[in-house]
C-alpha cells in the first residue's frame, strides 16, 4: 500500500441480536438501543478525492461518517476534520 492512504469509516443500522437472547427481554433492549451497537464499515483509498466521493455516498446511506488518514508506515490513524470542505486536499 502506498502512504499517505485514506480510510473511509461509516457507522449504519443496528447490531443484530445474538441468538441465545432473542424472544427474551434483551431483544427488547438490543432493538430499542439500550444495549449493543452499530454496526462499522470500513473502507480504503489512495486518494483524497476517492475517499471523499465515498464519505458522501456514505453520508446519504448512514448515521454517521468519518475520514482517517495514514500518512506514513508505523504511525497512527489520524482523523481529518474539514474533509466536507469543497477545497479539501487531504491534510
């Protein structure tokens, strides 16, 4: 992979309830929010102008988008804060 690369997180629906609690009163609290979570997807990108294009795809199926860059081997994700900005370059 070649660096910086683009990672393209979005969070959508609901996890589904595991089996051994379904048709009890967990399923309720699992279907309500109470407990469990979202399910995330994850996607990566060479460019800055691809993982825009897939954050606003995203954007319109989806809660909740965030783009992460990784700028260099052995160095941390870090999250882009402006990448809804028209001029957005990827920094």
């Amino acid at each position: 992979m070649k660096y910086p690369y683009y990672i393209v997180q979005s969070w959508t629906g609901r996890l589904p309830v595991p089996v051994q609690y379904r048709h009890t009163p967990i399923e309720k609290m699992f279907e309500t929010g109470k407990i469990g979570g979202s399910k995330m997807r994850e996607q990566t990108f060479g460019t800055p102008q691809e993982a825009q294009r897939a954050a606003f795809q995203a954007q319109r199926e989806s809660h909740r988008v965030e783009i992460l860059t990784v700028p260099e081997p052995n160095r941390c994700r870090v999250m882009c804060r402006n990448w809804r900005q028209p001029n957005w370059k990827g920094e």
